[in-house]
C-alpha cells in the first residue's frame, strides 16, 4: 500500500557467508527504523542473512531502460577485454 | 460427538509452565488472527512472525508441563483438550485485537515485562526453564523493540493515530497488574530458586513503559484498580470465544491429523 506516509525502501542483505550484500527486495515503511524491522520481517525468516541495508528507493539514481543500446551493447562487441582472451604462458603457472 | 476435556493435575511446576504456555499461545494465536488483515503487508509478516515465536514458546512449555506431570497428556491435548476454567493465561493476552493500536500496546505491555522476565529466567536453576527462556528472551527482546517502535509512532502520529494509542492504554492498563503477582503455588517455586517473583520487575517495567509512554506523547493511566483472575481460570467473556475457534476441529474430530 504506497502513501505519502510510507514511502519506498530498498533491502540489501548479506548472507551469512556472503561478502557483499546483495539486492534482494523492496519495501513500504513510514521510516528508516521500521523500514530495518520490516526487512527482518519479510526477508530473513529463513535465516537468510546477519546484515541488512535499507536505502531510500528514492536516493537511487537508475540508467533508462530505453538507453540499454547507447549504455551497453557498445561493450559487447570488445571481447579482448576478457581476460581469457590471453595466452598464459606456462611459466606463470596457476593463476 | 465431542471429545471431552483432560483433566490435569497442577502441581506447582506443572501449573507454572501451563501458565506461561497458555501466555504465549494466546497470545500467539490473537497475533495469527490478523494473519491476511494488517494495515500493511510488511506488518501482515511482522504479526504473524512473533504469533509463530509465541506458539512455539507455548509448545516448549506444554511439553515441559507434559512431561512433569507424567500422567499421558501431550501439548497438544493441553491446547486443544482444556476448557475455559482451565485456561490459565493473563487476561491482558486475551483481551481482543480491537484496532492496531490495541494490539500493539497489548504487545508492549506484555513484551515490556517478558523480555526481563525471561533474561531473569535464564538463571533459573531448572535446567529446561533456564533453556526456554534462553530462547524466549531473544524473541521478546525484538516484540519489545517491534510494538514500542509502534507505540511512539501512533502516539507522535496524528491526532487519530494519537487518540486510538491513548484509549488502547487506558483500556488496557487494569489488565497489567496480574503479570506481577505470584499466588501459594508459584510462591513455593520462588522460594526454592526455581522461578524469579515477577514483582520484583514491576519498578522496571513501569519504567520501560512510562518512558515509551512518554516518547510518544501519551499520557499513563492513574488507575490504580487492577483486574485479575486469568491465573486461576476465570476469564473474560473473549476467551471462551478464541478457545471455541481454536479447538473446535479436535473437538469435533477427536484426534484427527493432516
């Protein structure tokens, strides 16, 4: 139920082993302490998680959708960027 | 045809850890009934989450009492099996939901005094209760966190949200003095070191809540008459009602399972 009075967040969560939190939903809270309450609510009833972000879903500033072919593709194109594309010499060993 | 009621034999411990079970399972199941019904969904999860805290507390508590009285009876027959005189929770946790203002302060009230209850509890020289409030106390700890959060935004809201948490304290307030008393049975467990006295946290919790109370710009009740009687199986008029609804399938089906 979006009003005025509970506004959008965003919940990032970091496993229990993870290194990163990662996106994993969105919410309605009235504000930043029950935005943290309700993401343990919703998100981490199955001991999903030992950290949790909330981030105003308006402090994000997001790349348009409608830009995709400007933004991305002029990447796809250069696979020398990959680091498979070298030789390793046998010398280095494993990297 | 209608199964009949258990009948149960209350030694103290056994009666302590009904009371406490039926505390919780009450409780819990007043939380499910908002299960599909809360102002929102994030609080839809958050209600149903600590009703599934409580009832597992209450099965902890059953099967502790099962298991001292020793006389056939399971959890789930104290649950299902046992009339309103039976019963022996708080009145407070019976007390319906009435409006989310209600049921928050209800949550506070209780949550304000189990959560040092059970911190207390965990030097209880009973192993098992030690063990269960061990893991009572985590749950409470975050109900008490969860439902003040609540209070100061309902009480500092708006005029509504300010009036509804102002006559859900008043309301309930005669309700909260039972949690404090000890009678002749939980008094011999007192005094052998097994439970704490719950008055002794009375000063505590009053401090919790008048702080909260005042965080939200709400007023405490000087009523100083307190209702009582939920220990001893004279309830209010609501919880022949929960008990109809809850049991009503064993009832009915005696036994049955899915």
């Amino acid at each position: 139920m979006a009003t005025p009075n509970t506004p959008l967040w965003e919940v990032f969560i970091r496993s229990r082993n993870g290194l990163a939190h990662k996106h994993v939903g969105s919410l309605h809270a009235t504000d930043a302490t029950l935005a943290l309450q309700a993401a343990r609510d919703v998100y981490t009833r199955r001991g999903e998680g030992w950290s949790i972000w909330v981030v105003p879903s308006s402090a994000i500033t997001a790349s348009d959708p409608a830009e995709k072919g400007m933004m991305f593709e002029p990447a796809e194109t250069k696979i020398y960027r990959h680091p498979t594309f070298y030789e390793v010499p046998d010398e280095v060993g494993h990297m | 045809m209608a199964a009949p009621s258990i009948h149960v034999v209350e030694t103290p411990l056994v009666l302590y850890a009904l009371r406490r079970a039926d505390d919780a399972l009450i409780l819990g199941h007043r939380l499910s009934e908002w299960c599909g019904h809360a102002p929102m969904l994030e609080e839809d999860m958050a209600l149903a989450n600590m009703s599934l805290d409580l009832i597992g507390q209450a099965r902890a508590f059953y099967s502790y009492a099962a298991q001292t009285e020793a006389k056939g009876n399971d959890e789930d027959k104290f649950a299902y099996l046992r009339d309103v005189r039976q019963y022996r929770n708080l009145l407070l946790v019976e007390q319906p939901n009435g409006d989310f203002a209600h049921t928050v302060v209800r949550q506070f009230f209780y949550a304000a005094f189990a959560d040092p209850y059970w911190r207390a509890m965990m030097k209880s020289s009973d192993a098992t209760l030690a063990a269960i409030a061990a893991k009572s106390e985590k749950e409470s700890a975050y109900h008490l966190r969860h439902s003040s959060e609540w209070v100061i935004r309902l009480g500092d809201g708006t005029v509504e949200s300010h009036g509804r948490a102002q006559a859900a304290i008043d309301d309930l307030w005669s309700f909260t003095g039972e949690m404090f008393e000890a009678d002749e049975s939980e008094r011999v467990l007192v005094e052998s070191g097994v439970v704490i006295d719950p008055a002794a946290l009375r000063p505590q919790w009053l401090r919790t809540i008048s702080g909260i109370v005042g965080e939200a710009t709400l007023a405490m009740p000087d009523t100083k008459w307190m209702q009582k009687g939920g220990r001893s199986g004279r309830h209010s008029e609501h919880l022949g009602h929960l008990l109809s609804e809850l049991q009503s399938m064993q009832r009915t089906f005696p036994g049955v399972s899915w």
